[in-house]
C-alpha cells in the first residue's frame, strides 16, 4: 500500500453542492499532504488547506511550499492560482477579542479562497460595549454575519438583537477554567435568547464560512431568475 491508496479527492463536490473540498491537514503527515497535492496538481485543481501549522509546511516539499499562499495565524493555505475577491464584502467576520482573531480568520481566508469579499471586525466584545457600538451600523451593511466568540460568548447574542443579518456564531475555546475548551461558550450560543442564530462546532471558522456560502448562493439562486 502506498501514501497514494490512503486518499480520494472528491473533485466534483463544488458542481454538487457548491462549495470545494478543502483538506483538513491536522493528523495528516507531511507525506500524505505532499501526495494530496500531487494529486491536485497533475488536475491543474487548487486546493483549501485548513489546520496547517508552520511545521508542517516547512515539512513539505519545496515545490508544493512555492505554490502555497499559507497564513501562520489561521493555519490555512491556499494551493493554486488564486480566485479573484469581490470588491464589495458579503460577509462581516465579527472577533469578540483578539484571541479570537484566528478563529476569525479561518472563516475570513475561507471566505476569500472561494472569492467573497469579507471584513474582519475585531476586538469588540461585550467586556467594553462601546466598542460593539461604534461598528454596529458596519456589521449591518453586510448580509451575512459570523460572529466568532469565547468565554461566555455573549456576543453572538447581543449582535443578533442588533442586526437583520442572518448571524452565525462560533464558539471558541478562548477563556480561563469552565470556560476554556469552548463548552460554555457553545451552550452559551445553543441557548442564546436572541432568535434564529446559527451556531457551528467549537473554533469551526471553516464551517461557519460554509454556512455562509450556503447561504449567499441560495439567495442569488432566488435573485437570478427575477433577473430574467
């Protein structure tokens, strides 16, 4: 058995369901991403990479780290040519805090590898509520909002008592004792009081952006026939 026999990309997922596979590189070697890549390459496909820690990179081989577009803080790389960004942004990525912010960035490179525009709002978590308020009518012009929070994750909560936007939250394992690991912070937002908010796994910035895409596309599938 080879490297090549522990993999088998599914290429036509994007025409199935809209959006790409992307290969999750956490418990994956080095060799099995380098095959991975391979792979892609002898298709001319581009590839999402999540959970890719500089290690790992600097494990790959020097061809395939020349082609990777790789972000140390999200731990994401983009492989291929990339997609041109939208200039006008769909999605606001909303940050409680800093710590945070690599959550955040997970959904905001998701975002930009499949070519949404997207603005990353950070630092504004209930702990200094005048900092929520200040971005609150930016939060608003976007249609679809994440809002990525640890701790007590209260702010998932009070961004949909604000906004129409459809609100994604996704819990963190941000925070000190109960708090750390992200259970509170996903109970906090499983019982959120504030109506209709979608919630997605502890740190899944990537799922929260698929969510979003969902989204975006099933309102352009509605927009385009009125287009006619």
């Amino acid at each position: 058995m080879t490297t090549k026999d522990e993999f088998l990309l599914d290429f036509g997922r994007a025409e199935r369901i809209g959006l790409e596979e992307a290969i999750y590189c956490a418990g994956k070697s080095a060799e099995q991403i380098d095959a991975i890549l391979d792979a892609a390459a002898e298709r001319g496909a581009r590839f999402l990479l999540t959970r890719l820690d500089t290690a790992k990179v600097e494990a790959l081989s020097a061809a395939h780290r020349r082609r990777l577009d790789h972000c140390p803080v999200s731990r994401t790389a983009f492989f291929g040519e990339p997609r041109p960004v939208e200039a006008k942004a769909a999605v606001a990525v909303v940050a409680a805090g800093t710590s945070d912010v690599p959550v955040a960035r997970e959904a905001l490179r998701t975002l930009h590898y499949q070519g949404r525009g997207a603005t990353l709002i950070a630092d504004v978590g209930v702990a200094g509520l005048w900092r929520l308020t200040q971005r609150v009518e930016d939060i608003r012009a976007h249609p679809v909002v994440i809002v990525a929070a640890g701790m007590d994750a209260a702010l998932p909560s009070v961004v949909g008592g604000l906004v129409a936007s459809p609100v994604i939250a996704v819990p963190t394992s941000v925070g000190y004792g109960v708090a750390e690991g992200g259970h509170t912070a996903l109970n906090s937002v499983l019982a959120s009081c504030a109506p209709g908010i979608t919630v997605v796994n502890i740190d899944n910035g990537y799922g929260a952006a698929c969510a979003a895409l969902r989204l975006l596309h099933a309102a352009e599938r509605l927009v385009r026939p009125a287009e006619r």
